[in-house]
C-alpha cells in the first residue's frame, strides 16, 4: 500500500485552550523534491507549546494565527522516506532531530525565518510522521536516547546561544564566568548542565527546596530559595562580593527583570529568555530600562533559538561531555493534553517528553 494511502495520527490546537487539543487522523503524507519523511519517536514540550494552545503566543507579530495547527517543535525521529534529491545526505534509518525555525541555518534570525518555525506557523511535530526539508534536520546523537535527544531543538540551543551566542562560533566559553539562572525549568536546567561542564561557576534560583536540591546534584554552586529570598538579587549581590553575575538567564520577566539589571556585572549579558512571572509591567516609578541598561554597561539580549550551524556547535559540544539532558517525565501519545497540562503546571524539573511512537 502506498504511503499517502496510509493513515496516522496526530494532534491539533486551534489555540483555543489546553483541553481543546484534540486528536486526528491523516493519510501520512510523502516527501516531495529535497524532503524526507520522518516517523517521530519522542517530542519534547516547551513552555511556547502551551502558548500556542491557549492563543496567547500573540508577541511575534508577523508569525500570524493559524486556524488549526499541530503544536511543538521538538523531536527525536527516524528517516523512514527520501524524496527526489541530489543534496539530501539522508539515508533510511538516519535518526534525527528537528531544528525549530526550518530556515534559521546561520546568522541572526530574520523576520522572513519566523514564518517557517515549528508548531505555529508551520504544523508541529507532535503527530506519528512528518515531512522536512533535507536541510530542517540535524543528525542525533547516538549516546541519546529517544527521549533524552528529543529535548535539545529549542531547551538546550537557546541555553547554548545564552552562553555562547555572543562568541565566534567553534569558540565555546564560559570557564571561569558566574553565570545565573532562573528557576528549573527546561533551559535553565540546561544551561546549568552546560555552564557546568565548561567550569562556569553558577547560582540558580527557585521556589522549591527539593528541587534546589537535584540542581546541586547536578553541579550548581549556589542554590537560592527566592520564596526565603525574595530579594534574591541581593543575596546575589553578597555572593559575588558586589561584582555581580556575567551571565544572567533572564526567564521570569516582568517580576524579574529588574532584579536581574541590580545583580548583573558591569559589562554584563541578560538574555531575555521568558516571561513567566508576566509580559506586563505596572510599576510606573520603575527606571526606564535604558537608564537600567546603561547604569552598568549591560547587554540585554532576546533569545529566539539559534541556527541551524550552532545547534550542530552545540551537539558536538555535548557528544564530548557526553551530558544527558534531564528528562522529567514522559507521556505516551494518547495523553499528550495531560502531558501539556502537566507542564503548565510548573512542577516539572527539567523537561516533559511525550512518547509518539517506539
């Protein structure tokens, strides 16, 4: 039987609400000119997933809505089709991961890069098959499990371009830096495995004294209870004998930022990376942020991803370190909205992966 005659599975969100994700079936498609068809193993959830379900994933103005969409963007597969290609460089078999914005290769991310990202505008991955572009794929590292490979695409790259974007690439850094992270989230964690690994000292914050706890397992050199703390960035301050942090992974936002600019170093990187404590700001007698910026010399970068040519700078990386990335939970296919409820949920160390197929 031929594949396009073939039925699979897969989700959709019309944005409309986590418990609106509903379940469908399509023929599975097949690859065309330079595309290949992937059967999808492992997908990993990323905060921007639950966005994208709920409609509020609304501050990238020229991505636009789409009516229905398959969500996510991340995931560990195997090539099981090849279209007509002289460049694939793909064999039946390979496994792979997705990149998340298909034509982001290299540089700087531009505007016509954002209509192409995974799981809104484009169809996601969270289905049994998907066809890609020869050049949206990256080869998976074979020291990975399914799973733990599935969490790379978007957690760990931004991490890596939070430390590193800045740096030539091949030039990776960090030794010797003090850099923090906010909270336990997919990213952070991953940057804390990653800034470990170069020598990087590192504070890392939370509510949670338990999972203070796994992040010292991991090799954090200073857990902070901002619940205990809530002035954190003091706190900071007195740990860095007033020098402040290099690097600051910037994730709660509105209730955040400004913490961040009183603790950074002078000549310092905050990379906006989420807004978990909110977008909106209401504190009227706040200091402009350009005043904030300039009191210290500071660099304040946003995040979206990074190219195709540094998350391969990154696997490398990774396969010489052999670091595992911290899978929290996985979820089979059939309950991949109590998979998305769970991550809303905040609970998670790590990431939230959702078994698609064996």
């Amino acid at each position: 039987m031929a594949v396009g005659s073939r039925q699979m599975m897969k989700w959709e969100t019309a944005q409309d609400g986590l418990d609106n994700l509903k379940r469908s079936t399509c023929p599975i498609p097949i690859p065309g000119e330079d595309e290949v068809l992937v059967e999808v193993h492992a997908v990993s959830l990323n905060y921007r997933d639950t966005e994208v379900a709920m409609g509020l994933y609304t501050h990238h103005k020229t991505i636009g809505a789409s009516p229905n969409v398959v969500p996510c963007s991340d995931m560990c597969g195997i090539v099981v089709g090849l279209g007509n290609s002289k460049r694939s460089g793909w064999n039946l078999g390979d496994r792979v991961l997705s990149i998340f914005n298909q034509t982001h290769l290299t540089g700087q991310i531009k505007e016509k890069d954002m209509a192409f990202g995974l799981g809104l505008p484009l169809d996601g991955v969270l289905q049994q098959y998907r066809v890609f572009p020869v050049t949206g794929l990256v080869k998976a590292p074979d020291y990975l499990n399914d799973e733990e490979a599935s969490t790379l695409p978007i957690a760990a790259l931004t991490a890596w371009m939070a430390i590193n974007g800045s740096r030539p690439i091949n030039s990776p850094g960090g030794h010797g830096e003090t850099i923090l992270l906010q909270g336990t989230g997919g990213v952070s964690i991953s940057g804390l495995q990653i800034a470990h690994a170069v020598g990087a000292r590192t504070i890392i914050t939370s509510s949670s004294g338990a999972k203070l706890s796994r992040a010292e397992a991991l090799g954090a050199t200073v857990t902070i209870n901002y619940r205990k703390s809530p002035d954190w960035q003091n706190v900071v301050m007195n740990l860095t004998n007033a020098e402040g942090v290099d690097i600051i992974f910037e994730t709660g936002g509105a209730q955040t930022l400004g913490k961040s600019f009183d603790c950074v170093s002078f000549g310092g990187l905050i990379n906006c990376i989420g807004y978990l404590s909110g977008k909106q700001d209401d504190a009227a007698d706040r200091t402009n942020t350009n005043v904030l910026a300039l009191r210290r010399n500071v660099t304040l970068k946003g995040i979206v991803n990074g190219p195709k040519d540094r998350f391969e700078e990154m696997l490398r990386f990774y396969e010489s370190k052999k670091i595992r990335p911290v899978v929290d939970k996985v979820f089979p296919f059939d309950a991949a909205k109590e998979a998305f409820q769970y991550l809303y949920g905040g609970g998670h160390f790590g990431k939230v992966v959702i078994r698609v197929s064996s």
